[in-house]
C-alpha cells in the first residue's frame, strides 16, 4: 500500500510540472537533486537538514547556470544557422 501511494504521490508531482518553461523545470530539477544528495551526506555528518538545505541552495544555482548555458548554446546555434541560411 506504501508503494502504492507513493507511485501516486511521484505522479501528481509529475503532472504538477507539465506546464512549466525549461528554465523553471532545470531550477526545480536541481534543487530536487541537490536536496537529495545534500540529505545524505548531510546524514552522514549528523545534521541531514541543514544538508538538504545547503544542498537545494547549490542545486537551484547550478540548475540556473545550467540553464543560462543552454540558452548561450541555442542563441549561438541560431546565429550560425541565420548566418548559413543568409549565406546562400
């Protein structure tokens, strides 16, 4: 019945991002990340929430450099291609 639920639980979090822009969905993933592994080393040292803590705030800025990388990458492919295509 556990497993149940949280197949559920893991579901309607899914559902809950469907709408969101790829920077919003890279910010939550890594927070997400960093959350979890925070949690366990933070466990490891004896304080796991202050580990999750530290380890949102890490994953939420790399998600956004992540994010900030990507979108330099894609502009770039754009001015290439534009730049190709008017080539011709």
């Amino acid at each position: 019945m556990k497993l149940l639920h949280g197949v559920l639980l893991c579901s309607l979090a899914m559902a809950g991002c469907a709408g969101m822009n790829d920077t919003q969905q890279r910010a939550l993933s890594g927070t997400a990340i960093g959350a979890g592994g925070g949690a366990i080393l933070g466990a490891i040292g004896g304080n796991a929430g202050l580990g999750a803590a530290a380890g949102a705030a890490a994953g939420l800025l790399g998600g956004l450099i992540f994010d900030s990388v990507k979108k330099d990458e894609q502009a770039a492919y754009q001015q290439g291609y534009a730049a190709g295509r008017g080539g011709q």
